[in-house]
C-alpha cells in the first residue's frame, strides 16, 4: 500500500510539560483550518488513533513556517502527518498535528521536471504526470500516501522507489525557514531518508517524456497486480514488517499460519500476510498485541526476528 509519507517526520521534541494556552498562541494566526481535540482516526488509512491536541492544515508553506516558528517559540512538539504506514496509539498525539493536505501545487518545470508541493496525494501526481506524458512514478501506482510522506519514507515497490526520481527537497527547518536540498544532500535507505530536522514540504522530480499510452498501461496493469494482492478495499497501513534479507515477511507469516490470526478487530490479512487490517472497530492495541504474537511466533518458529515497517507513535 504505501510506503510513505511524512507521517513521522517529528519537529520537537516532547517537552515536560506544555499548556492549552500555549497550544491556542502556537495555531494563532494560521490562514488554515485548526481543529481542537481532533480524532486522528480520520486522517489515517488504518482508520485507527486517538485525538490530537490540535491538528493544523495549513493554507501554504508560509502558513507551516508560522506553525513552526510559533511552536518553537512556545515548547509545544509537533508531529506531522502523511496518511499511510502509520499507526496512532490510542491516546493520541499531544501537542500539535500537521497535516499538509492543503499543499496541492504541481507544475512542470523544464527538462521533464515536476514540482509538487508535499501534501499532493501520489495518485493525484500520477494522474498529472500520465496526462503530461511523463514517465518514472509508475512503480508508486496504489499508493496512496503524500508526496512528502513519499519522500520521507523513500516509499518504494518492486517497480522502484522514491529516490529514483527526487532531484530536489524543499523542506521547513526548525527555525521556520525555508531550505532546498539536492538530492546529493539526502541519503536514502530502506525505507526511510536521512533529512534534516523539519517538514518536507515539496520536492523537484527528475522525470522523462515517454508515451502517454504506454506510461497508463504500465500503471494500470500494476494497480491490477496491487488490487489482487493487497487488501486495498480494507483499512488498513500497508506492510507491517520489512522484509528480511533474501526473503519475504510475507512469506515467513503465511508459513507458520497466521494468517486471518486476530485481535479484536485487528486481523492479518487474508490476501496478505504482511498486511493487517481493520474489521471496523480495531484499537491501536489489538494492532500491537497482534504485531508482538506475530513476531514472537516467527522468532520462534523461523529464527528471524521481524523488523517493523509500520512506525507507532502517540501516548498509550
């Protein structure tokens, strides 16, 4: 499913103590939408968390350097959210959330180049990159996290990943300023980049003109192969485990028979192992005892220890 976004891309550390009131001046002046004790369940593709203290959507990249800037000034954290390999313990997130779904420009630069700013959604950057005949994101078709979430977690299937395309990064440091990185200046690994402290917030990509034709048939025959894979129709964060090396989480659960194994509403999946799914009323909880009786069980059945894909934030 996913592989990416900014979903954990924290901007402070959590202080010992901070108020409302420090919360209310933090947002105060933001062009954007502000919503107090927010359900974060809402803003994630597993449909699982607790409240936030408040979630901000700000308006534009000047409207996230205020946030910034305010937070700082204040002590209040800020985490920042992406949508997809994400899970929200139960009792939320304290302090402030970010969601970027407001920062939607996309525009064609010379040399086959697109900007994005980083809350567009990737099907929504695939589906312009098709209309301009543009190739290189095919290998990021079903995924349905945000571009800077992308960016972030080096989001990648077997078709490719992130940091095949970025040229650059635009992100927001710590001191609410505005700073660009060539990719050189990032370092990609598995599933994750090595970024400065900050919010990604856009990102130049290196693309090619190719055949408008052959660039959806590409897309559409690997939606077909995710469809059928993946329980796409399902709540739920994409894969749970990295795979090992030289072989398949997937594979490991499925062997020991764990698949369907359940938690209150919180199943592995069916269609596939390394997936976990919402039934409709999973907590954060049921995930996480399910996530520990998976792993103890391929430990001690395979003698692998499984490494998590999916990040777990919030308070218990």
């Amino acid at each position: 499913m996913k592989r990416g976004s900014q979903h954990v891309t924290t901007t402070a550390s959590v202080p010992a103590r901070f108020t409302q009131a420090d919360v209310r001046a933090a947002v105060a002046g933001v062009r954007g939408s502000v919503s107090f004790q927010a359900p974060l369940r809402e803003y994630t593709s597993f449909k699982i968390g607790g409240p936030a203290d408040v979630v901000v959507e700000p308006a534009d990249i000047e409207d996230v350097c205020l946030v910034v800037r305010q937070a700082r000034a204040r002590k209040v954290p800020l985490f920042v959210l992406g949508g997809t390999n994400l899970l929200i313990r139960d009792g939320g997130i304290r302090g402030i959330v970010v969601s970027l779904v407001r920062l939607r420009t996309i525009k064609e630069e010379s040399g086959a180049v697109l900007y994005s700013d980083g809350g567009v959604g990737m099907p929504t950057l695939i589906a312009y990159a098709i209309r301009h005949s543009l190739a290189g994101l095919e290998w990021a078709a079903g995924i349905p996290g945000t571009v800077a979430g992308c960016v972030v977690m080096n989001a990648g299937t077997k078709l490719g990943e992130m940091k095949d395309s970025v040229k650059a990064v635009r992100m927001v440091n710590m001191k609410g300023q505005i700073v660009d990185l060539d990719a050189a200046q990032v370092t990609f690994e598995y599933r994750k980049a090595l970024l400065p402290r900050g919010i990604v917030v856009g990102v130049w990509l290196q693309l090619k003109q190719g055949v408008r034709s052959e660039i959806e048939k590409v897309v559409k025959d690997y939606l077909h192969y995710r469809r059928d894979t993946q329980p796409l129709a399902m709540p739920s964060a994409g894969c749970v485990f990295k795979n090992p090396p030289n072989d398949s989480a997937g594979r490991l659960i499925e062997a020991t028979g764990l698949k369907g194994a359940r938690v209150g509403d919180a199943e592995v999946s069916l269609k596939h192992a390394n997936f976990m799914v919402n039934r409709g009323q999973a907590r954060a909880a049921d995930v996480i005892a399910l996530i520990k009786q998976v792993r103890s069980t391929i430990r001690r059945r395979a003698g692998v220890r499984l490494e998590l894909e999916l990040k777990i934030v919030g308070a218990t």
